[in-house]
C-alpha cells in the first residue's frame, strides 16, 4: 500500500511537471529559419543566385523530466518520441543514443516510448543529453534529421544536512556581553537548491541554552547570557541541528557539537592566604639569602594571574627587600643587611601584592591588591668574636730589640654570654716566627730583630679563639710597617771604569762619581765625598765634592806612564749627613791608556785590561788551571778506550786463581761420554792450533752417534724425519758446534711434491739442463714467456 501510494505521488509530480512545460511533450514540432516561408520548407539563393531549398523537419524534442529514487515495480516512463512521418505500418524506425542509452534508457523501436531502466540518482548526475533519430526500418534511410534532447532529473528531498565538521571548537571571553559572536557553523545538502525547499536548511540549537544562541539562518552562534565566569564554569557542550526543507514538519536534518571554552580575562584580584606571616631566621644567616617566601592566590590563569611582590613599611629600613619569583608566582624575601640578634631581635615588614596586567574594564571588581604583614624573628646563635677594627697597622723602628711590643689588638664576644678569647698568630702567615701575640690581652711584640732594607713590611694574620668553644674564631690583617734608621753607609752607585790618558795635563777632570744609600730619609740623600786621609799626602789625583751627590776625580799632574804604573787605586770616602752618620772608603781603580789627541783611548797594557774586564791575577791562574785538568782527563779517558782489552779468563792451565766458572748443563747419562767438550770453556786462544772447521765433520775424532730408525710403518712422515735425524747426527758430531741450549731452525719441504722444490739452492746449475718447452703447454698468456724460454736448444746455444 505504501508502495502504490509513492507511485501515485510521484506520477502526479511528473504530470505537474509536465503540465508546467507547455509545448515540450509528444507532439511534433515544427521550426522554420530564414528566408521565404513556404508549405514545402524554406527557399532562397546563395551568392551566386542559385535557388536553394531546405525541407522542414516533422518532428524536435528539446527535455523530458524524471523523478529521482523513482522505488515502482515497473521501468519509470519518460516520455513519447513521434515523427509525422509514421503513419503506424511499423515501418519507422525510432533509434536513441547518447548519454545512458540502451542501458539507463531504452526506446521502443516501433512506438517511440521512452522508459528509465534503473532508479536515479539527481545527486550522481543531474541530466542526460541523448539524440533521437527516425529511420525507414527497411531501408534504414533517414526519415527526419537528429535532433538533441535533455532527459532532467527532478530532485527530491533525500538528502539530510550535513556540516562541514563533526566537532567544532571554538573560545570566548568569559564575562563577555549578550550577543557576542562566538563561531559560525555550516551545513550543506546535496539536493537541488533550485528546486523547492529541499535544501534550505534552517540552524536551530538542541543543547546548550540558555547560555547560547544560533542564528537560525547563518548558523553564528552567539552568547545568550552575561557574566559568565570561567572559575565557575570552564568548559560548555553545544548541539546545533541543521533542518532542510526550511524547518518543516518532514524535512530531514542533521546535528554537531560545538565545545566551547570561556578564555580568561583578569576579573579577579590577589588575594594573601593570610594576613600575618612569621619567619625565623638565624643572626649568622649570609646576606642575599632567602628569609621566607609568602604567596598570594589568583583565580585568573596565566598573564592575567601575574603579581608583583612590594615592601610598602618597614621598621628596618635596607635590611630586607622582595622579588617575584615570575614562574611560581612567589614572594621572596631576601636578606640585604647583617642580622645581630644583640641589637635587634625581631622586625616587621608591611608587603603588598598587586596585578600586574589590569583590565580598565573590570576596575569596579578591584581593588586588584592586596597586604598582609610579615614578621621575623632573628634568633641567637653561637658568633665568633670580633675585633673592634677591621684591620690594624703598626709601626716599629728596624733597631727595635727582641721583645718590643708594636701593639695591640682586641676581641670580644657578640654573644650574650661574653666569653673569653684567646689570640695567637696564623704562623703561615709568619713563617720565619718573626712576630708573637699575648694570648691574654692581644699584645703583639717582635721575636728577632728586624731590617728594614731586607722587608719593609709584615702582613700577618692574628687569631681570635673563644676559650669555650675554639671552633669559634676570627681572624684579622695585621700590617706592620717597619721603620727606617741610618744604619747603611754609603757606597757607590756603580762600579767605574776610569781610565787617565798618558797625555793628561793637571787638574784634568777623567771620572764623575756618584753614590747609593739603601736607608730612606726623610729630608732625601745627602752625600759628602773626599779622599781618603791616607792617600792626601802621595796623592796622584784628587776628590772634589759638588754638593749634589756627585764628586768629581781630577789629575793632580801631567803625563802619567803606562810603562812605570798602570793601574792606581784611588780611596775615596763617602759620608752621608743624618744621625749617626755613616761612611765608608771606596776604591776607584784608574787606568793607563794611549790616547789620541782628542782624548779617545787607543790602547791599555795586558794587566790594565785584567783590571778592567774585572779579574785579578790569581782568578785567570785558576782558570787556567782547570782548563788543563780538563784536557788531561780528556787526553787520559781517549787512550784507556784505545788500550782497554778484555782479560781471558783463565791465561794458563795453571793460572785458576779465585776464578769460577758454572755451565748450568744437563748431561746425557752415563753412555753419552762425548756430549760435553771442556775445551769450550777454555781460553779460545789456547786451542786455536786444534780447532776444528765449523763446515767439516771430524769423523775420525768424534765417530757418529747411532740412533734406532723406526720402521716406516710408524710414521707417514718418513723423509721428513730422516732429514731431521740427519741434521740432529751432524750437530752431535761437530765439536765445534754451539752448546745444546741454543736452537737451530731449518726450513724442509718434503719429498713428492707436484710443483717438486721451489727453491733455487737445488735447482740445475745451467739453463741449458731445464727444459722450458711446457711453457708453450700453458696457453696464450704464457706465450711471451714460451718464446724466450721455450726455444730451441740449438738455437739458443748459437
């Protein structure tokens, strides 16, 4: 029943849709282009003037119609195809083809009828383009031209909605206002939009309300209701139906889920967990250490939960301060100032935390700060002691006896309990023991004398120890300056070289001179030169004090000779002028020299030169000296190389002496009588009348030694043991054979081999005696060589 009605409908929607296309259908139509009308068909001319005639055409279909998903028992009937020309004698023939012809579509040859032999599919394919044609069916003549028709597929609404994505994700501002958009859905349907209403599709929402809304025609979907929060409710699920045929009763439709999420926004300030925190901290606690950390809590996430950490009061000003730890959103409060638990035992410190991302939309929720107090406690614990300066420097004079006490340092205990301290000296500070401390009162004193020139200055370490408690210490620099006294005498800057030319004339300046003090005065150096009191009387020269720290050294005569006195030596005192004074006599050694007219030495005598490269007489003798030593040891160590020649061991028979010679050897047993020659350990010089050749066997002296052959049959190795036996008997009659512990090899082929020996100790003597003629057996990489070598023996004898 259900069957015939779907049939019935759908015949009535084609006949509609035949009934709304006048003048398309069975019967004939008749067309006529240009020209003259006439009953025959059209006549004109062409360029030329002929007379043309075009006959009319009988018959022109241009579409047919068909329902789709057609479900009748029956082929689907499309239509009629008729030409004037049949008069029903069933003698036209009606013939389709194109596009679904003889397999979608058959024609009744003889009526014309048209019929769809399969259900069809408007979504697969809209419309068929086929050609009909009218032929004699005897002749198969032409009756009427092809003419072109459209076989349409008229939709019906099988087709639901279908959106472009199963699952759709979309975000949106918590707190946003009514109306906000939020994500456009789509839907398509495949039916035919021109036709009907089948594929207009209407948006309406399923889940989700009243939180959002869908425009029912653009499917945006928007928010429905303000002040969302997203610490309340984070995540929503939407359900959007898509419903064709414009949201009829009947239509088909299809549905999607939207997730939506409610971003943040910064609509909730910090908030302190509590409004007093407490921390102990010890008084030894190193500067930059965290004393605490304090956290203030946000709803928001992310940048918008982002705060800053301030001290806005405190009672110790510069002792603390805070920094945000940015990933954990931290307060920690560091520790910029020494603690002393015996000056202030506690502090309170007022902090603030605010946002730092502020949205001006939600001021009216703030303020987004918040405070809370902080106390800390600082607790006593067990100090070193401490000395009242941070460093000391002392003063005392080089001259200062053993025993002198230069200062004094002083340590107390911060602590409560006041305890004692005792002082003593980092000795690695002063490892020559030069300094001592009072291990009571901190006193310190010199132990040796001292010297400035040698160190101005000590630096050494004192130690501060509580009597209760030594791993308590401290320690401070001690710079000690020592002072300078005038307990250096004067000498000169350098050593001269003076020379007087045999030329001088009187009163001659030859040599300024000028001296050093290691000592320090305060007001500077001030030297006084002179000659020595008793060398003024024979003086050759003299001494003239400049009052700058410098002396001049002038000729007393004219003409000095190298030849009577070459060298003199001319005492010069040098005094400085502080308390006490010092001085001290220094020698100026002056030479002869030849000088030109100008002044410029040309030649000094041998000793003169002695002087000045600064050696005396015994010096160059002990050089000298030992020079020769060395060449004699030389001389000495050469010709005991030559003569040195290596002492026998025995020289005579009678001649042992204490000598002992051991030969570790193993005999042979009681029948081996020739196993050992005592000769060998002789004095090869002794027996070298008697001695025998190495390449000769002695047989009439040392008859060979027997050994028993096994029997063939007991080895397979036959050859290669008779060799060995052989070279074993010629080793043991050979008196001049080395001794038994040492190793002879020998290198054996063996007998029968196919390439026979390889070697060429055994090999013939002349190349006429080997035979090279199977070379030419070889084949043709062998040929070069068969030619050289395999010839004639005539030819090469020739």
């Amino acid at each position: 029943m259900r069957t015939e009605r779907k049939v019935f409908i759908l015949m009535v929607m084609w006949v509609v849709a035949y009934l709304s296309f006048p003048g398309y259908g069975f019967r004939s139509l008749r067309r006529t282009t240009g020209g003259r009308k006439g009953s025959t068909g059209w006549t004109g001319q062409d360029t030329n003037g002929v007379s043309l005639r075009r006959s009319k055409r009988g018959w022109m279909w241009n579409q047919f119609f068909l329902l789709e998903e057609y479900t009748g028992s029956d082929q689907q009937y499309v239509g009629k195809l008729h030409s004037d020309s049949d008069r029903g004698d069933g003698s036209v023939k009606y013939v389709l083809t194109g596009e679904g012809a003889g397999t979608l579509f058959k024609i009744d040859e003889k009526s014309g009828d048209i019929h769809a032999t399969k259900r069809l599919d408007r979504e697969e394919k809209a419309y068929y383009i086929l050609h009909a044609k009218a032929v004699n069916r005897f002749t198969n003549q032409a009756l009427e031209g092809e003419s072109e028709f459209i076989i349409k597929i008229h939709d019906i609404n099988d087709n639901e909605p279908r959106f472009t994505k199963d699952l759709y994700m979309a975000r949106v501002p918590e707190m946003s206002d009514i109306g906000t958009s939020v994500i456009q859905v789509t839907a398509t349907d495949a039916d035919d939009a021109t036709y009907g209403n089948s594929a207009k599709v209407v948006y309406s929402i399923l889940e989700g309300q009243p939180y959002f809304s869908v425009d029912p025609e653009t499917g945006l979907i928007k928010t429905a209701l303000p002040g969302m929060d997203r610490e309340v409710k984070e995540n929503y699920q939407v359900v959007i139906q898509a419903k064709d045929m414009a949201g009829q009763m009947g239509g088909l439709s299809g549905t999607t889920t939207v997730s939506i999420s409610l971003s943040d926004v910064n609509d909730n300030p910090p908030r302190f967990t509590k409004t007093l925190y407490e921390f102990r901290v010890p008084e030894s606690t190193e500067l930059g250490s965290a004393v605490g950390v304090i956290r203030a809590m946000d709803a928001d996430i992310g940048e918008n939960a982002e705060m800053d950490y301030r001290i806005i009061s405190t009672d110790g000003p510069g002792m603390f301060d805070i920094t945000t730890n940015k990933s954990k959103q931290q307060g920690i409060v560091m520790l910029r100032k020494p603690l002393d638990f015996e000056k202030k035992r506690q502090y309170s410190l007022r902090v603030q935390v605010e946002n730092v991302h502020i949205n001006p939309r939600f001021f009216s929720m703030g303020p987004f700060k918040d405070e809370a107090t902080i106390k800390i406690i600082v607790e006593d614990v067990d100090e070193p002691p401490v000395f009242e300066r941070a460093s000391y420097v002392m003063e005392v004079k080089e001259d200062a006896p053993r025993n002198t006490v230069i200062g004094s340092v002083s340590a107390s205990d911060p602590d409560d309990k006041n305890s004692l301290v005792r002082y003593s000296i980092d000795r690695r500070t002063d490892m020559d023991r030069v300094f001592n401390v009072h291990a009571g009162n901190g006193s310190v004193f010199i132990l040796r004398e001292l010297d400035r020139e040698e160190y101005a200055w000590h630096n050494i370490s004192i130690i501060a120890t509580e009597f209760n408690n030594p791993r308590q210490s401290s320690r401070v620099p001690v710079y000690v300056r020592v002072l300078d006294i005038n307990d250096n005498a004067p000498t000169f800057a350098t050593n001269y070289e003076t020379f007087v030319c045999e030329n001088a004339k009187a009163n001659q300046r030859i040599q300024t001179v000028s001296a050093t003090d290691p000592d320090e005065p305060l007001g500077g150096h001030r030297f006084f030169f002179s000659l020595a009191q008793e060398a003024a009387g024979k003086a050759n020269f003299s001494v003239r004090d400049n009052k700058d720290n410098t002396a001049w050294i002038l000729t007393r005569r004219n003409n000095y000779n190298s030849l009577q006195k070459s060298i003199y030596h001319v005492p010069v005192v040098i005094s400085d002028g502080e308390f006490p004074m010092q001085s001290s006599t220094n020698t100026l050694t002056i030479r002869v020299c030849t000088c030109d007219r100008e002044g410029n030495m040309k030649l000094c005598n041998a000793e003169a030169l002695t002087a000045r490269a600064g050696l005396s007489t015994g010096a160059m003798v002990a050089i000298l000296l030992c020079i020769i030593i060395l060449l004699m040891i030389v001389v000495l160590f050469a010709a005991l190389r030559r003569q040195r020649k290596k002492e026998p061991l025995i020289i005579s028979k009678e001649d042992v002496r204490d000598n002992v010679v051991s030969y570790n050897d193993e005999g042979g047993g009681e029948e081996d009588t020739q196993a050992f020659d005592i000769g060998t350990l002789r004095n090869p010089e002794a027996i070298e009348e008697s001695k025998q050749r190495r390449d000769i066997v002695p047989e009439t002296f040392y008859p060979p030694i027997r050994r028993p052959v096994l029997p063939p049959a007991q080895d397979n190795n036959g050859d290669v043991r008779d060799f060995i036996n052989q070279r074993l008997q010629d080793n043991d009659s050979d008196p001049t054979a080395p001794p038994y512990d040492s190793l002879a090899t020998y290198a054996y082929e063996g007998n029968g081999s196919i390439a026979e020996s390889l070697s060429s100790l055994e090999s013939v003597t002349t190349e006429g005696d080997q035979d090279y003629n199977y070379l030419s057996e070889w084949g043709p990489r062998f040929k070069k060589l068969a030619d050289m070598y395999g010839g004639d023996n005539s030819d090469r004898d020739s």
